[in-house]
C-alpha cells in the first residue's frame, strides 16, 4: 500500500482546476450527458470544444454529480482529508461527499474527513482550496482548519454574468429567472450566490459593456480585500476586461484568470463570467 500523506484537498470538478500546486489535490468529475455522448469532466476534457459543439446540439442534454464511491475513492491516501463541494443548493454532489465520508470512516479508522459545501462553485471554490493549502501547509491541527475555513467563508463571494442560461433552466436550476430572458439576443444576466447557494439573479441589461460595469460596481460596494478568480467559458476578452475594471478600483487586487471547466462551462455556456473574491 502506498504511504499515506498527511493531508489530503479533494473538490469536485466544479472548481475548474485540476491540479493545486505544492499540496496533495485531486478532483472527482461530475459528467455531462447527452443522448449521444458522456463528458468526464476531468483534466482530459477539452471543455471549450464541448461547449461549442453543445451550442448546437438539439437533443437532451443534462449533468450527474459524483457518486459516493467516486468521493470514496478520492478520499484514499491520507489521513485527514478536505473535501470541497459545488453547492448543494443546485447539486448532490455534497450529499454523496456527506455519504462517502460516514462510510470511509467507518472503514478505515483514524482517518478524518472533513467536507465543505461551497454554497458556490468555480472561482469561489478555488479561493477556499487555495486557503484550505494555506492552512494545511501551515501545519494547523484538523480542528483549528476546520474552524479557520468556517470563518474564511464567510468572506468569500461569487457573481455571475450570462448570456445565456438555456442550459440552467432546461435542468431546473434556474426556476426563479423568466424564462422570457432566455436566448434574448444581447441581453446579459448577472447576480450572485444567494446564502443558500442558488442562483440569485439581480439583473438584466443590454450588453456585455454595462454588465461588466455592473458587476464591477457590486463587487466595490460589498468590499474586495484580496484574491480575485475570474472563470470564464469562451470569453478570455471579458475576462479581461473585468480584471482591468477591478484594477482601477483595486490597484493591488491579486487577479487570476481561468478557463471553465466541463461543468461551469456547460452550465455558464459560451459568453459566461464567474467571479470570485474575497
Ligand atoms: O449535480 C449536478 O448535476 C450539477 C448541477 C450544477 C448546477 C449549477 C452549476 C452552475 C454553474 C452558473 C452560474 C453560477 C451560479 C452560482 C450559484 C451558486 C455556473
């Protein structure tokens, strides 16, 4: 059996990386499904041509969330383990990570599991990784991280920007939003996580210029202090933008900027902009 390491980070694919460097990190990927075809949505996946090749795809097309032995399996390898969820607010993905740690315990005793729901997903999920690295190398006891991540959540935020949210409300994520903005030429979508981890949407406009602006104006009044993600599907150059907005308002922001993985990318659809920050 090979040698366990003390620590182990394990996220579901929502978080759009698949490697964390200078920690032990793996991801569990959620699939994308089609009448037609299966995505794994792991470091493989080439997740912008999905996305292009499903703008024109006519038939049904939906998500599934790891399974309990595919979190069981993750959790192998260490001795206390960090496990991040997508929200399960929109997702089971943080029920089967619940399961898999009741059931890995169990059978392997004085193993630790700790799972975290995001309540978010892509950028936001990245910022509590790379803390959750932070901690771990900081060579903290299992209770002081588990108290330390508690806390650093509640400083973390998520915006979203779309222009599309056809894939969202065909899978019922996106109930609250009328349905008449759907595939309205021009017209972007922007909101937040809502507490609860689901989509609150704060509103609609005519073009990425303003949408960009509007969401550059909420991120000033709730306050940034730190690191920004900015994950983007298709859309380097909005991406950008944002940066350069935030930039102005925030000359020392730490900004990264990240392609969406298969899920986010499925689900933001080609144009869309996640935003995380702390
Ligand atoms: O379990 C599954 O099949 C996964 C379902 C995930 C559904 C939502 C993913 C959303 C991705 C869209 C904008 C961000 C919204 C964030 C709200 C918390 C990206």
């Amino acid at each position: 059996m090979p040698a366990k390491t003390p620590y182990k980070i394990v996220s579901d694919s929502s978080c759009d990386i698949h490697s964390l460097p200078g920690t032990e990190f793996q991801t569990v990927p959620l699939h994308i499904v089609t009448d037609q075809m299966e995505y794994v949505d792991d470091e493989n996946l080439d997740a912008g041509a999905m996305v292009e090749a499903l703008r024109h795809y006519k038939g049904k097309s939906s998500t599934a969330c790891p399974n309990v032995a595919d979190w069981e399996a993750a959790f192998a390898g260490a001795e206390q383990v960090f496990a991040v969820t997508i929200t399960s607010g929109l997702s089971g993905s943080y029920n089967a990570a619940r399961c898999a740690k009741e059931s890995f315990e169990a059978a392997h005793p004085g193993v630790r599991i700790h799972v975290i729901d995001s309540l978010s997903t892509g950028p936001e999920v990245v910022l509590i990784l790379e803390k959750l690295r932070e901690l771990t190398n900081a060579g903290l006891s299992f209770a002081e991280i588990v108290s330390a991540i508690e806390t650093y959540q509640t400083k973390t935020h998520l915006m979203f920007l779309l222009s599309s949210i056809q894939n969202l409300a065909r899978n019922g994520r996106a109930s609250r939003i009328g349905a008449e903005a759907v595939g309205l030429l021009g017209i972007r979508i922007y909101g937040q996580a809502s507490p609860e981890g689901k989509l609150d949407v704060m509103g609609k406009c005519r073009g990425e210029a303003t949408a960009l602006e509007r969401v550059a104006e909420h991120i000033a009044r709730v306050g940034c202090s730190g690191r920004v993600v900015i994950t983007h599907c298709l859309n380097p150059q909005g991406a950008e933008t944002l940066k350069a907005k935030l930039l102005e308002r925030y000359h020392g922001a730490e900004i990264t900027i990240l392609p969406a993985g298969g899920l986010c990318g499925f689900y933001a659809e080609k144009g869309g902009l996640m935003v995380g920050w702390e």
